[in-house]
C-alpha cells in the first residue's frame, strides 16, 4: 500500500469488523481475482480481512507478488494482510512477512511464526490423522468456525472440544471465525470484531493474539465468552448440534446424488447453502 496511507491514526483504540480464510485467484481454486474481492469487502463494510492464499502450487516469486498485491490494494478503509493456508499442516499463516527464501513448507512456517504471524489451525473437521506435532507450538489460534465445512448457523460442537482440549496445555489459543471464501457464493454474515492501537496489520494481529477478538454472526457475538449468559451459552451449544446433523446430512445427501449420477439443480444447491 502506499506508504503513509495507515500512518495517520488515533491514539484511542478503533474499532474493527474483519474476517479470515479468504482466497483470490492466487490461489489454485480461487475464483475472484484481489482487486475485485477488495471492492467486494470493503463494500461490505469490512476494515480487515485476513488473506491464505494455498501454498501447493507458490513459489517463491508467486507468494512475493502476493504480499506486493496485497499492499497494492490496501487502503485506510480495507487493509489486505497477507497469508498463507497449509493444508499438508492443517494451518492458516496470516499476516506473513514478504518471503525471502522458500525451501519447504516446515522451514517456511517455522520463518513465518518467527517473524510474527499468527499461525492458527484450520478446518478441523478436516483432520484426520491429528495435528502434526512440529504445528503444536506454533499455534495462536483454532478455526472454530469455518462456514464451508461446518455450515452457517454455528461452529461445530466438535471444534468447541477440540478447543478446549488445547487449552489445556495452551490456554491463549484464541477462537477464529473464516469463510474459506472461493467465489462470491461462500460469502457468509460472520465477522471477527475487535479493538485495535490501530489499523495497521500489526496492531489487527496482535489484537486478535490477545484473544481481543470476538467472532460475530449478523453483527452479534455468539455467546462462547467467559461474559456471556450460561442459558444463551447451552442454547448455542443446542443449536450448534441441530445445526450439525442438518448441514452434514445435507452434504451427504448431495454427495450420495452425485455419485448415483443424479444432479442437483444450482437454484436448489445455492437455496440449501444460503440457509445451512
């Protein structure tokens, strides 16, 4: 971004609506390219968003030219903060440094988490064969909610656990909300919300680091907090749960459609997906 354009900042904290996992056209499977989904959020009233870009098919120069676009599109409104998803490591690494050297993903994660990105555990529905140990330490955060893998109405039960779970013996982890935004279709009405010293990525990363950040639906944050009502706290659970076995019967249905040859028209597809 140019230099100077986020320099100019209050001494109060502000007030921040972002969200994470969001490809572009970087991205093999991404659909948008980075000047268009820019206009996209910041349309929708977002002053961060949090880039991760896949990994599988970068290189050095490629992830070089993420960085680079992602502070060409910059603005004081809507920052672009540069990132890179690890699917090998099941990680999301928001907030990189412009790259100097990419040998392997392991190094280049270890050179991302010491040079201050926030490496955070992503899609956990996704895990099969548990969380590989050299991610362990390096972990800030865990997707709790990811709209494509657990739906729109609540993170899955089964996040909230594994949350809990590694707290035991990392009790800052913090909760992360994302889209795993593709195509404008994924968008979906959650955020993360905090107070930052300021726009700038550093003080957005280290706000969330803090645990400053709440994850919002429709513009509220869902009751998982120490502050939040016991009774909206387990009625979220319920919902969460309902909502599970309906979003992953829903998927299994489609799949099961698929694979009888049967396909399912778009209009019904995109009906069940803006509900579920």
């Amino acid at each position: 971004m140019p230099a100077g354009v986020l320099r100019n900042e209050m001494e109060k904290p502000v007030s921040l609506k972002g969200i994470s996992h969001i490809h572009t056209t970087f991205s093999f499977d991404g659909k948008v390219e980075i000047e268009k989904l820019h206009e996209f959020f910041a349309g929708h009233g977002f002053d961060f968003v949090l880039m991760s870009e896949h990994i599988e098919t970068l290189d050095l120069a490629r992830m070089q030219e993420i960085y680079d676009a992602c502070e060409r599109v910059s603005t004081s409104e809507c920052v672009f903060i540069p990132g890179i998803e690890i699917d090998d490591l099941h990680i999301l690494i928001f907030g990189i440094a412009r790259p100097e050297r990419y040998d392997d993903i392991e190094s280049f994660t270890q050179d991302c988490h010491a040079r201050g990105s926030l490496v955070v555990l992503s899609h956990p529905v996704k895990i099969r064969k548990g969380i590989p140990p050299v991610v362990l330490p390096l972990l800030a955060g865990v997707e709790l909610w990811n709209t494509r893998y657990d739906g729109r109405q609540a993170p899955r039960p089964a996040n909230h656990d594994l949350l809990r779970e590694l707290r035991k013996n990392a009790p800052g982890l913090v909760a992360m909300c994302g889209m795993d935004f593709h195509n404008y279709s994924d968008f979906s009405p959650i955020s993360l919300e905090l107070e930052a010293a300021s726009r700038e990525p550093r003080a957005i990363l280290d706000a969330i680091r803090r645990g400053g950040a709440r994850i919002c639906s429709h513009g509220a944050a869902i009751p998982i907090y120490d502050d939040s009502p016991a009774l909206a706290m387990l009625a979220h659970r319920v919902r969460g749960r309902i909502a599970t076995v309906l979003y992953d019967g829903a998927v299994g249905c489609y799949r099961g459609l698929k694979r009888l040859g049967f396909r399912v028209p778009r209009p019904i597809r995109r009906g069940v997906k803006g509900i579920l």
